[in-house]
C-alpha cells in the first residue's frame, strides 16, 4: 500500500499547482484537472488542519479525562 503523502508533501504540490495556474500558459484541459487536483488537496489539508486543532485545543483533566483547553484548571490557581 502506498505510503500517504505528509501534511507539507500535500502543501508543496498544492503550491506548485497555483503557481503553474497562475502563469496562465497551461493548456485548458490540465488547467481544470490541476483545478479539481488542488480543491481536493486543500480540502485534505484543511481537514488535517481542523483535527490539529481540537487536538491541540484539549487537555486532561485531573481524572484523566478529556477537556476542552478553555475548561481546564490551571494547577497553581490561587484564588
């Protein structure tokens, strides 16, 4: 099974392709399918993106459960 592209591998194509577009000389028929090429990888990078997130915008809680970052107490708190 092929090995999935990383998460820069994906942004470096998709750079590639708007750059080629950009530069207008690309015939009509590679231009659409560069097009669709780069929706669907900026698609895949935005998902990655959005799950990055709410990973990093978790914490664990003292029970060791999962808490969104905003609920979590910090530990030194002096009130």
């Amino acid at each position: 099974m092929a090995e999935q592209p990383t998460f820069e591998q994906n942004l470096n194509q998709l750079e590639t392709i708007v750059n080629q577009l950009e530069q207008g000389d690309v015939p009509l028929e590679q231009a659409l399918d560069q097009f669709q090429k780069g929706v669907a990888l900026s698609k895949q990078l935005q998902n990655t993106l959005e799950g990055a997130e709410k990973t990093l915008t978790k914490m664990m809680d003292e029970n060791g459960n999962e808490v969104p970052f905003e609920q979590a107490k910090p530990d030194d708190q002096n009130d």
